[in-house]
C-alpha cells in the first residue's frame, strides 16, 4: 500500500457509525412506539409504558453484564441458570434468615461465584467460552433443581418485596435500579481503564495480551461482573414473583443475548456500548409487549425470539461487512 | 510463515495412537470399577446391555456433533430438533396411522432444521452458537405450537418395539447404533466429503481454494446431524411410547460432552470418532451408576460437567509434556 | 544463496522465438481495494519453458498478482489469454482447470489431514464404492510425486508434524500433482536448507524444460539471477518493467523496485556508548523448541537476531517478552530478574513490536490514539480513572513526534499504511515509557521510505539509550543497523557476530542446516 494513497483524507467512519446506529436504533424504538399505539388502545398508558420499562429493566440487568462480556470477544450462555441458582439460594436465606439484605447479598455473591467458575473454565482450561459456559448452564441447573428437589419457596418481607414492585414518586423502584446501572456501567466502560482495556481484548486479544493488559484477569472480572448482574436481576425477579422454583430463568438467555445484539454490540467483540444494550432490551421487551397486547399466544415466543436473534445477528453482520470490506 | 512451527518439529512423533488412547479409556475403565465396587447390580448382563440400549440415542447425536466440531462449529440445537422429530413423529402417526410415513415426516424435519442451521452458518457467516441457539428456540416454539406445550400419547404398539425389540439376538438400538457408527466411520474416514470435514476446521481457506464448495459442505454436515436427531427421535419416541414437548432438551449437552470427552478438539479441526464412541460409552456408564445408587438426575448432570472438566484438564496436562 | 553453482546457460525460451502465443498473458490487470490500488494496469506474456521472476519491494502487488492468476481474486479491469484464447478466472478451479498451481508462502495444508490426503485435496480417486474415496491409490500417487522432488516424507504423517521444509516439499507435491503448466512460486527457499534448495532449483529445471512456465517471486538477487529467463519488477501495483538478466545489474534492478536511487541502507557509525545491561538471557529453554539461549543486549545498542524461518528466532522473542512459557533459564531486564507474563513485562519498561502488526500488534477496529495508549493505560491513568483529553493528548504527541500520517487519532487504525501502522505500533511502546525495544521483522510489509523512516526511529532511540533486539529476514538489515548479531540455528544460538565480522556470508555460514 503507497503511503500518498492511504493519506488520502476520509471521512472517520468509526464515529459517524456509532452515532448512526444509534439513531437508527432510537428511530426504531419511535416506530414501535407509533404502531403499537395504532394497533392497541392499551399501549399508550402509563402503565403499561412503566410496565414495558419495568421488564425491559430486568433484560437490562442481565444484558449489561453479558455486554460487558461480549465486548472481550466471549460469551455467557450461562445467565439463565445463574439467576435460576441464585434466586432459589437467595430466597432460602431470606425465607431463613429474614434479612433482605443477607439474602441479596448471597444472591449476588451466588452469581459471581458461577461467574468466576465461567472465568477459570476459559481462561486457565482455554475451553471456547461458548461451550464453557454452556456446560456450566446444565451444571447450574443440575445443582439448582438438586438444591430445590421440587419444592418451591415463597412469601418474603415487604421491604425485600419493594425492590421488585415497589415505586418510588410514581415511578417503579427497579427502573431507577436500571438508572443507576446504566450510569455506572457506561461510567465503567468508557471511563476506566478497566472499559479500554475490555474493549481492546475484544478487538484483538493477542495484540491486547502483547501490549501488557492481563487478559486473564479482565476475561476473569467480566464473567464475574456478568454473573453478579444475573445475580441482581435474580432478586430483582425473585421481589416481583414473591416466589422461587427451579426452573425459574430457564427461559432467559436467549432474549439477554438478543438484547446485546439488537442493541449493536458485536458478537465478534471490540464493538458497542451499554447504552446500546438499554435500546435493544427496550426494543425487544416493546416487540414482546405489543404481542402480548395484540392476544398473540405465549406459545410463540419462544420461535419469534428465535428469529429476532438470528435477524440481529444478520443485519449487524450485514452493515458491519459493508463498512471495512477492506479487511 | 512463524517461526511457530519449531516447536511442532520439536515434539516427539511417535505417540501418535498411544499417546490418545488413555485419556477416556483410562477414565472409562475408572468409572467401570468404581461402579462395579459400589452397586452391585452393575456388572450384571442385562445391566451392561441396558447401558448400551440407553446409550444408542445418544451416540446418534454425538456422532454428528464429532463432524460439527471438528469444522470448528457447535449445534446446540440437536436436543430441541430431536424433540422437534418426536413430536412430528407422534403427531403424523397418530394422524395417518402409519408408522413408516410418521418416520419419514420426522426424519425430513430433522434434515430440514439441520440444513437450516448449516445455511446460515455457511453463508451469512454466523457464529455457529447463536445460530444454533436461534434455531434451539425455534424448535421449542415448533414444539410448543404443535402440541401446546401436551404430551403426545396413544401411539402405536408397534412403534414400542423398535426401542424394546430384538434381531438377530441383539437389542434393536443397539444394532442401529452399530450401523449409524459404521457408516458413519465411512463417512469421515472413506469419503471425500468426509476428507473435507477436518479441513473446514483446519483451514477453511485452502479447502476453498483447493475448488471445495466449503458452505455446500458444511451445510451437509449440519444437515446429518439434523438427519441423525431423526432417526435417534423414532428411538426416543418408542422408549416413551410417546411424545413430550420437553423430552430431548439439554440432550446436546450430554452429546457435546461426549465428543469433548472422547478427546476430540474443538480447534484445528482435530478428532477422531472412535473417541466419541468411548466418551458415549462413558456417559452411559456414568449416568447408569448413579442410577443405581439412587442419585438423581440433576445431580447426573452435575457429574458429567465434572467428568468433561476432569477430561479436558489432563488432556491440556497431557498436551502440556508432550 | 551463496552456496549454489550457476546452471548452464538458458536459452531465450523456444516458442517466444518461433513467434506463438504465450501460454498466458495479461494485459491491462488492475485490482482496486478500499483505498488501495493494488494491481494498476499490469501487462506481461508468461511463455511455456520458461522462469519468469518477479520483483519488487513488499506491497508492490505481487501476492495480489499471485492471487489474481490462481482465482482467489477476481481482476476488476484487465484481459487474460491462454495460448491466444481469451480466458476468464473466476475461481480457483478455473484457474486449476488452465494449469495454474500456487505455492503461497502461506501454506494451503490442512494440519490434520495426512500428507497424501493434502496432496490431493479436492481431487480424490473415487474409489470401487460409489461415493468412495481410493485411499491406497492416494497414497500411492502421493509418494510418487514427492519421490519426484527427492522427498521421503512418510504420506501418512498428518501434516501438523511437519517442519516448515517439509511442509513447503508437499506444497510443491501437491502443485505437481495437479499438472501444473505456469507454477506460481512465493519465496519458497525461504525456509529450505541448502540441500532442499538444490533439490528445488534441479526440480524446477526439469519442469521447465518439460515446457512448464514457472512464475518465481523472491527477494533474494542471487537467486533471481541465477534461475530467471526474465525478471519483470513490480512497483506500487504497476509492472514498470521487465528486463533479462544479462542486460540488468543488481543495482539496476533495486533502483527499479524501489523508483529512485537509493544507496539501500545506510550502515550505521561505529557505536562507542553501550550502557547498562539492559537484558541479560541465562540459559534458557522452552517447550516452544528454543534450547539454552543465552545473550545480552546493553542500552545504546541494536542487537540483531537472526537465522532461518523456523530457527526459533520468534521464539525467543516470546519467551523473553514473557508470551510463551519457559521450562528453565533466567531472564534478566535492567538487573531485575523476571519471570511473569506480558504485563510484568510492560511494568519493566520492555515493549514487543510482534512479526503480525495486524494479528499481533495493532486493535486494528480502534482508534490509532487507542492503540497508542494501550500499553501506557496504567501508567498514564494510576487512579484507574479513564481521560479521554489526556488520552487525547498523549496520542496526539506521538503522532506528532513520529510523523504518523493519518488524518486523526480517532482513525481506526485499520486504514493506516503499514509504515505508519508501524509506526503506531512503536508509538504504543514509547507512550509507555519502554525502555529495552524487541523488534520482531520490523520492516515487514512496510515500503522503502517507511523502512528508511522506521531505522531512523531505532537509531533515535538507542540514541536517547534505549535498547533493542532487532529479528530480520532481511540479512543487509542486519549487517546495516545492528551492533553485533547473534545467529540461531535450530532452536539454538549458532554464534555471536561483533560489529567487524557482521557480514552477510557469516551469518548465512552459521545459520544454515549443514546435513
């Protein structure tokens, strides 16, 4: 390559695609909107807007962590199970101990231990973190339905109760949680070192590893973030059920992952933003809404969550092959 | 070039075969002691039988997902196309009444859904777990639309017989299995589609440039592996004498530890099936002791995601000397 | 290679003379990536018995030529004729359906697939079964064709054991095997002994007398003009000429590739201030195939490591940087024993410009002001606490200071020249303060000016008493810019040349396999 013909000043890309997507994404989030409101009288009420905020906040805390673990080029395919074992560990604590707080704290401390499991598995047994984390699903789950034998555990105190359905000036207590994480994460990512640092392993980890970053413990402290988060999203669950059985989370990895996608981090990592991560659970709770608005069976979920993912990972396969085909 | 290459000149050559029988053997006749110490209606014959007939659906997957990761690629949609077959299965037979039709319908599925996984991995290029994740829920959704989340019952008697039946002396699933591993043995080793399979994993680039239609190859492979969860559906529809919504989920991972027990590689394109065969064997085994000696099966599972880390970490010791 | 006999006189090849169609031509060939022109109206006939070099600096277009003529890409403008018929290559297997075989310097083998199986990989015998394949006939063929080029490499060895020689003697296998009639050749002797050179250059003579043309790319002058009918240069993806040996010198031929009068590098003065012992290596093994190296490197010195591909040269980088394991010996950096990893490293003041910018060196997706900050987050940010604007700041001074010509530092650094991705690369190792510099092949892919700009950069550096061990293919490198020069020679240190024995025959008498 000549060096006259690579100075040839161009329009930065990388910028104008950040903010692009996410316009897109938030014209997106409007188009729903507008055709949910002509579909459906319920739409446009405050509480079923706070209710769609309230679910897409639950996506949220499982997302941010899984982000997180996108970002490094890695996947957690274990989150459902994480926040399954954790809520049932949480809830016999609190059932116990009645002290909310005892029992949030091990349901966090839970995920991260899983989370820290998923970490060792990757980086000190090399194991591709897709099949890690996927046989730590099933592992999860074997010692949650064990730990459970069937039993569900229900009824806690009001003030664990609060954090799940309770509100504050009006407004649900857990979308002022997802506030907060969203702030804090964005804070963690985009200023920290910790954040560059994730974002370099994701775009390339030899290079990141050879230019001195500890890969292993950064791959170590995400898969232990995303566990906590699933832990959190688990007490979060476990408030607004008021109950816990074994098979609770089963069904959640898929949407978390789709979220991440749709909101246009790259699976291959190096790419996105948790903010990002906000829009896609928005996106998603607001398409599973509108089908629940419109009496479409709870028995199509599971397909149309399977085709929205696959059309994600698409269409950001897509764009991104059109913007460095150079490559 | 790397100067990488130096230390694969320095390796010693000859360990070849030895050097990777141990691994799951090792670990196999392990388990085959212990079991036989502690419970002891486990070296019984109708017992050893018993764990190859339970084995058989299992190596069906597991076959398949050998070839899958050897290209470097993953289906954790094998369970759910499984239950997917089953339920087609079921459903046509009860419908039409006839058994070879309801075969057919569910074998064509399966080759469906797994050609469907390979297409879009082959051609849009997408990582092989979500895309097969992707098509896991899809085959839920499927199920849970056809039968509304019900068991599927009043099957054939016929049908009870393919899993319970004898030929020749031998247990039915047993010899399906025979035939499955033989022409699958054939496949990898004595084809050149089967030449192609540690290419893709291997270096994908040169098999293209060598003129290979590396995604129409690829796309075969996913589809066998949907072909074989057909065939294994008519084996667990008959165990049930019935159709559950639910019954083959989390069977993939037993596949996928089965293959990464048996020693093959998740990169480079390196395997064997030999190897699967043995680590098939071993999840037989393991979950058949613990059976008996009363644990459940949450706890099953448990064990065999130890016994697949236990594996992969003196594989990586072994690897480590060498 | 010094070592070789001139072969006997080449006849101007027969069916030029009797006024036939070439067996191919190219006229008009360009190839246009994203901001790269790489093939810009290229034109040359290939005649049948004859060995076609082709020249020019890294980034000239050869390997994009390489992969037009085999079909991996597809010419945007330009026509090809083969014996006077026009032709089109779309795909490889038009190419191979023509008799166009490729030896990529990269190699197209499967690591586990046996040899024979590689050797005819996509070509299968069907065997007596249908849908069969006749592995004994594969395997049969496969022995007959290395047999050809003396090789007794076992066909069922999977190609994964295989050293770089051998591996290159199946590429060569393979391509005979396909009845190649124009053999595309890239630096094959780069990895070869003496001996496999010889069996290559006898190989290569008697296909061309069998009428084959070969295409034959290399770097090495000796070789060009010891086997080249003609030599045809390549510059900037433009052919700018093709001459026949007897009437080009050496000089000629690098004033043509490089496009002006350069007297190639200029050899550094003696150099009197060696400091403090920067890095000391005692002993050291590893499982990688190194064995017992021991060497040092002073600050205000430029260290050479050489010795063939395959040497264990990158290896010992590695192994120092803390990248690979060791199994025994000491490493020593500014007097301080180490024994970690990358990171530890790093902390010390030691800084890694790996062989692969793009796979090793380079977050190719971010920012050059990203990539310029990655090695020094800890030091510029030790509350952990991110700045941009001071982040900022310290890329836009090293683009400064090093001339890196990209339009911003929020460039992703991906369409960056190789020069200045180069230069990012040491920028990176700068901003974190390094102080002991290893350089592995720091020229690779880069063009003449960046080469040049890049040793002035080392030069500075020692200056300012900085260290550096410097790794290179490229032997007149070495002998120009280091002080002394240690030469490896299968895994092991070969031997130590000073500065007035650091000459290009010496390092070659020590580094080659004497079988």
């Amino acid at each position: 390559m000549s060096q006259a013909e690579a100075t040839v000043p161009r329009r930065s890309l990388a910028l104008s695609n950040d903010v692009l997507s996410v316009f897109y994404r938030l014209l997106a989030v409007g188009i729903i909107c507008v055709v949910l409101s002509f579909i459906s009288d319920a739409f446009l009420t405050t509480n079923n807007l706070l209710n769609v905020l309230r679910q897409a906040s639950l996506v949220f805390f499982m997302a941010s962590g899984l982000t997180l673990v996108i970002l490094t080029g890695k996947i957690d395919l274990s989150i459902g199970a994480t926040v399954g074992l954790s809520a049932c560990v949480a809830a016999t604590v609190i059932k116990a101990t009645d002290s909310a707080m005892l029992g949030a704290l091990v349901g966090i401390g839970v995920g991260a231990i899983v989370g820290l499991g998923n970490g060792l598995l990757v980086t000190k047994l090399r194991i591709p973190s897709f099949i890690a984390t996927y046989g730590m699903l099933w592992v999860v789950h074997g010692i949650t339905y064990y730990y459970m034998s069937g039993q569900s555990v229900y009824g806690f105190p009001a003030e664990f109760r609060a954090i799940g359905s309770g509100y504050f000036l009006g407004i649900p207590i857990p979308i002022y949680l997802m506030i907060l994480f969203l702030l804090a994460g964005n804070f963690f990512t985009k200023r920290t070192t910790y954040g560059q640092q994730i974002y370099a392993i994701g775009a390339n980890t030899v290079a990141a590893r050879l230019s001195g970053i500890p890969v292993n413990s950064r791959l170590n402290l995400v898969f232990i973030l995303s566990g906590a988060m699933a832990g959190l999203a688990s007490l979060i669950y476990l408030a607004r059920l008021n109950s816990a059985e074994g098979d609770i989370g089963e069904t959640l990895t898929l949407p978390t992952i789709a979220a991440v996608v749709i909101g246009g981090t790259s699976l291959f990592g190096g790419v996105g933003s948790l903010f990002g991560t906000f829009i896609g659970g928005l996106i998603l709770t607001l398409i599973l809404n509108g089908m629940n608005l419109l009496g479409v069976s709870a028995n199509w979920q599971p397909l149309i969550t399977g085709l929205i993912v696959l059309l994600a990972v698409w269409l950001d396969m897509k764009t991104r092959s059109k913007t460095d085909a150079s490559s | 070039m790397s100067d990488r290459t130096m230390g694969e000149r320095a390796a010693g050559q000859g360990l070849s075969f030895l050097g990777r029988v141990p691994g799951v053997a090792f670990v196999l006749v392990a388990l085959f002691a212990i079991f036989a110490t502690l419970s002891p209606g486990f070296t019984t014959v109708p017992n050893l039988s018993n764990i190859l007939v339970q084995s058989s659906i299992l190596l069906l997957l597991a076959l398949p997902m050998t070839l899958i990761i050897m290209t470097e690629g993953l289906d954790l949609s094998i369970g759910a196309v499984l239950t997917l077959a089953s339920v087609v299965l079921a459903t046509v037979a009860l419908s039409t009444g006839s058994l070879s039709i309801a075969v057919l319908a569910a074998v064509a599925v399966g080759s469906a859904m797994g050609l469907l996984n390979g297409w879009i991995i082959a051609w849009p290029g997408i990582p092989p777990f979500v895309a097969t994740l992707g098509t896991l829920s899809i085959a839920q959704g499927l199920c849970l639309l056809l039968t509304d989340g019900q068991s599927v019952v009043g099957l054939p008697d016929e049908l009870h017989t393919v899993y319970a039946g004898y030929l020749l002396g031998l247990p039915i699933p047993i010899i399906i299995g025979a035939v499955a591993y033989a022409l699958m043995h054939l496949l990898l080793y004595h084809t050149r589609l089967g030449t192609y399979v540690p290419a893709l994993g291997g270096n994908r680039e040169a098999l293209r440039h060598a003129g290979v239609n590396d995604r129409l190859v690829l796309t075969v492979i996913y589809g066998i592996g949907g072909l074989m969860a057909g065939i294994a559906a008519l084996l667990l529809t008959s165990r049930m004498s019935s159709a559950h919504p639910t019954a083959g989920i989390g069977m993939e991972f037993d596949a996928i530890a089965a293959v990464a027990v048996g020693g093959t590689q998740f990169e480079r394109g390196e395997g064997w099936l030999l190897g699967t065969l043995l680590g098939v064997i071993t999840i037989g085994v393991l979950r058949n002791g613990l059976n008996l000696l009363g644990m459940p099966s949450s706890i099953q599972v448990v064990c065999v995601g130890l016994l697949v880390i236990l594996a992969l970490f003196l594989d990586g010791m072994r690897r480590v000397e060498e | 290679m010094v070592t070789l006999t001139p072969s006997a006189p080449t006849e101007s090849p027969v069916h030029q003379a009797a006024g036939g169609a070439p067996l191919l031509e190219l006229r008009g060939i360009s190839k246009t990536f994203p901001g790269v022109r790489a093939l810009d109206d290229v034109s040359f006939p290939i005649w049948a018995g004859e060995i076609h070099m082709l020249c020019g600096e890294n980034g000239a277009g050869k390997s994009s030529l390489m992969k037009v003529l085999c079909g991996a890409y597809v010419a945007d403008a330009g026509e090809m004729f083969h014996n006077g018929g026009k032709i089109e290559i779309k795909s490889t297997l038009d190419a191979r359906k023509l008799g166009i075989a490729v030896i990529f310097q990269e190699f197209s083998l499967i690591p586990y697939l046996s040899v024979a199986q590689n050797i005819f990989l996509g070509r299968e015998f069907p065997g007596r079964i249908p849908g069969t394949i006749d592995r004994q006939k594969i395997r049969s063929e496969a022995a007959r064709f290395l047999a050809m080029i003396g090789s007794d490499i076992d066909v069922d060895t999977p190609v994964h054991k295989l050293g770089v020689a051998q591996q290159q003697m199946v590429e060569i296998a393979k391509a005979l095997s396909q009845n190649a009639r124009v053999l595309v050749m890239d630096e094959p002797t780069s990895a070869l002994s003496d001996t496999e050179t010889e069996h290559l250059f006898g190989m290569m003579r008697r296909l061309k007398a069998n009428g084959v043309a070969i295409v034959y790319i290399s770097h090495r002058m000796a070789e060009v003009f010891l086997l080249g009918d003609r030599i045809t240069i390549l510059r900037d993806g433009k052919k700018v000429d093709t001459v026949l040996p007897n009437e080009t010198s050496v000089s000629d031929l690098v004033q043509k590739m490089v496009g002006r009068k350069v007297d190639t590098i200029h050899r550094r003065g003696d150099n009197m201030k060696a400091g403090e012992l920067a890095l000391e290596v005692k002993g050291l093994n590893a499982p990688s195939g190194i064995a017992d190296i021991n060497l040092n490197v002073r600050a205000g010195e430029i260290v050479g490591l050489c010795g063939l591909v395959g040497s264990g040269r990158t290896e010992v980088a590695r192994a120092i940087f803390g990248a690979d394991r060791i199994s025994s010996g000491q490493v020593t950096f500014f007097g301080k024993p180490f024994s970690g990893g990358p990171d530890e490293a790093t902390r010390l003041g030691v800084g890694l410009i790996p062989e692969s910018r793009k796979a090793q060196g380079l977050a190719l997706i971010r920012s050059v002001g990203d990539n310029i900050v990655l090695a020094a987050l800890d030091r510029l940010f030790p509350s952990r606490l991110f700045q941009p604007r001071t982040a900022r700041k310290a890329a836009d001074d090293m683009i400064q200071k090093l001339r890196i010509a990209t339009p911003s530092a929020r460039r992703a650094a991906q369409f960056l020249s190789g020069g200045n991705q180069q230069k990012v690369v040491v920028g990176k190792w700068l901003t974190a303060d390094a102080r002991l510099f290893i350089f592995d092949e720091p020229t690779r892919g880069i063009d003449v000016g960046a080469k040049a700009e890049v040793f002035a950069l080392m030069y500075d550096l020692v200056e300012k008493g900085a260290a550096i061990l410097m790794i290179s293919s490229e032997l007149s490198e070495i002998v120009n810019v280091c002080d002394r020069a240690y030469v490896m020679r299968e895994g092991r240190i070969a031997g130590e040349l000073p500065r007035d024995r650091l000459a290009e025959e010496n390092i070659l008498q020590l580094g080659m396999h004497h079988e």
